[in-house]
C-alpha cells in the first residue's frame, strides 16, 4: 500500500482505538456485575439502530453533539484549547428561549432565525475576554474558559429561578417557547427536528473551510507552528481571537438549536455536558469534519441506547456512563500518543 493509504488507515485505526479499548473494559465490568456483555451491546446496537423509532433517537442525541464537537475542534485546530462551550451552550439556550416565548406573534422563520443568530452572537461575544487574554497577554484559555462556564451556569441558574421563572411552575424552567419558535419535526411523531440538519449542514461546510480556504490553511498553520507561522507572514493573535469567538458561536448556536428544537424552553440543568462531550468528540475526530459527525453519532447512539435498555433490561445506566467516560479517557490518550509519535520523527 502507498504511504497515502497507509497513513489513512493508521488514522481510522487510530480513532477506532479508544471505543475499542472502552468496550473491553465495559466488558469486564459487565462481566464483573453478572452480565452478558455481547447479549448488552446487541442490545444496545438494536436500540440505537435497530429501526426508524431508534435512528431517530439516536440522531437526536448526536444533534447538540455535532455542533459542541465542531466548537472545540474548530478551535483545537488553532492551537486553542477551548472548555468554554458548555458555558456558550447554556447562555444561547436561555436567549433562544426567551426570543421563543417572547414573541409568539412573529412569523415563525423569522422568530427561530431571530432566536439562533441571537444565541449565536451571545456564545461568541461570551468567549470575547478570554480570546483577547490568549492573543494579547498569553493567558491559558484553559483556566479562563473553564471559569467562564461557571459563570455562565450560575447565571442562568439565577435567571431560570429568579426573573425567567415560568409562573405556577414547580421546576426551575422558563415558560414554553411559542409554537411559531419550535424547529419543525423532521420524521413525526418522533422527536428528531430540523437543527439535525441545520447542525449536519455547519459541520460540512466546516469540513469545506478547513479544505479549501485561505482560513481554513492559516488557521492550521498557527495550530502547528505559531513561531513559522509569524515567520512567514501570518500573525497568531488575531487567528487566536477569530478562532475563540467562532467556537463560542458555534456552542451559543447549538443551545439555541437544544432550545428551540427539543426542550422547548430553557431548565436547569439544560445541558448534560454537551460541551465537555464535544472536547471528546474533537479529540476523537482528530479536528475534521467526517469524524466529527461520525464521533458525534457514536456518542448519541451511546446515549439513546443507554436511556432505551433500561426498559428492557436491568442493566444499570452507569455502564454507558463507564463506557463514555473510558472512550474520553482513551480518545485523550491516544492523542498524546500521536503527537509525541509525530515529535519524535525525524
């Protein structure tokens, strides 16, 4: 095989690697606890793909994961460490449901465009500071983006307990969005909805970008060398700032899309953890588009399926969270592994 196709395959083994390893050790601990582990995930498969029903589900949890996975990786690419999605995340789904409850007279394609270019605004101005604090000062985005989520969860918290509070309502959640604001569902009665499309559609051209334009290339460049690229003309600061506020709208536009398409209306503890989910989904992807979606559709699947057996079964959910936390761990990992490969070649 030419060098071409071997390195291509050395890139699939490479990504296949960690969900490999997290099965095995999924095994043992399903083992462990009385189970059958090929019976559990023929079980997990069937409920993740085993119809239309299932699909669907499956590609409604992989919908926030797309876009969450294409914030940090779009990042990554840079040379950016970016955490500050999950902040990103919950303040777009909490402007988005205000927008939807707040004016229900709007035409509805005015209404969601409205609601998610607003989301996506508020999570790129959100990641502001800290890409001026990286491209000015050198300041570890690291610790400011994770801060940052704090923040912004505690935020919405207050809001959603405070002067957002739905009246008459026993949990803390805004009031339901308008129906004009509702994503239109793609395969009624199940719950997948437009934003699939919406998010499948941002991450392809992402792929495009990262091909084919002179940002796309640039962006790379500072990634891998900063130092050569200043060198020959490209200064890092402002790709740096770019970069962070593209990523912070990409996480703001997905909250919104989780908002207006499935929760209809915003909750506290609106997010799961899409936006640390998304790190894993970037890692995995090694940054392109196709792993991305790929990576993204693994994950939904592993959250479909690990709510649907439960029904069926008594296997505990903790054994998906076993799994999903064994793939991060690998998929981090095996990236180290990579770059210190790539190091030490001459």
């Amino acid at each position: 095989m030419t060098p071409i196709v071997l390195g291509r395959f050395a890139n699939v083994i490479d990504a296949a690697a960690p969900f490999v390893l997290a099965l095995a050790i999924g095994a043992a601990v399903l083992l462990t606890a009385g189970f059958e582990p090929l019976g559990v995930y023929r079980l997990m498969i069937e409920e993740a793909f085993g119809g239309q029903r299932q699909i669907a589900a499956t590609l409604t949890a992989a919908t926030p994961l797309l876009l969450t996975g294409l914030a940090a990786a779009i990042a990554f690419r840079a040379g950016i460490f970016n955490v500050g999605a999950e902040g990103c995340f919950y303040l777009g789904g909490i402007v988005a449901a205000v927008i939807g409850f707040a004016a229900p007279t709007w035409p509805s394609v005015v209404l969601i465009l409205v609601a998610l270019a607003t989301a996506s605004l508020v999570g790129g101005l959100w990641l502001v500071g800290p890409g001026v604090l990286r491209a000015r000062l050198g300041v570890d985005e690291v610790v400011t983006t994770l801060m940052l989520n704090f923040i912004a969860v505690a935020l919405t918290s207050w809001l959603v307990n405070g002067p957002l509070l739905a009246r008459g309502s026993a949990n803390s959640a805004t009031p339901m969005i308008s129906a004009n604001g509702e994503l239109p569902r793609l395969l009624p009665p199940t719950t997948l909805h437009l934003g699939f499309i919406i998010s499948l559609a941002i991450v392809m051209l992402y792929g495009i970008w990262s091909r084919f334009a002179v940002g796309g290339l640039r962006s790379r460049l500072v990634g891998l060398n900063p130092r050569f690229s200043r060198a020959v003309g490209i200064e890092p600061a402002p790709i740096f700032l770019a970069t962070m506020i593209a990523s912070g709208a990409i996480g703001g536009l997905a909250g919104g899309i989780h908002a207006l398409g499935l929760v209809h209306r915003f909750v506290s503890g609106f997010s799961p953890g899409y936006g640390f989910t998304g790190i894993a989904i970037a890692l995995l992807a090694r940054n392109s588009a196709i792993g991305v979606i790929i990576a993204a559709i693994l994950f939904g699947a592993l959250s479909s399926a690990g709510a649907n057996i439960q029904l069926f079964s008594d296997v505990p959910i903790e054994i998906v969270e076993i799994l999903q936390g064994a793939v991060m761990i690998f998929a981090v990992a095996n990236l180290g592994f990579i770059w210190n490969r790539r190091r030490s070649a001459p």
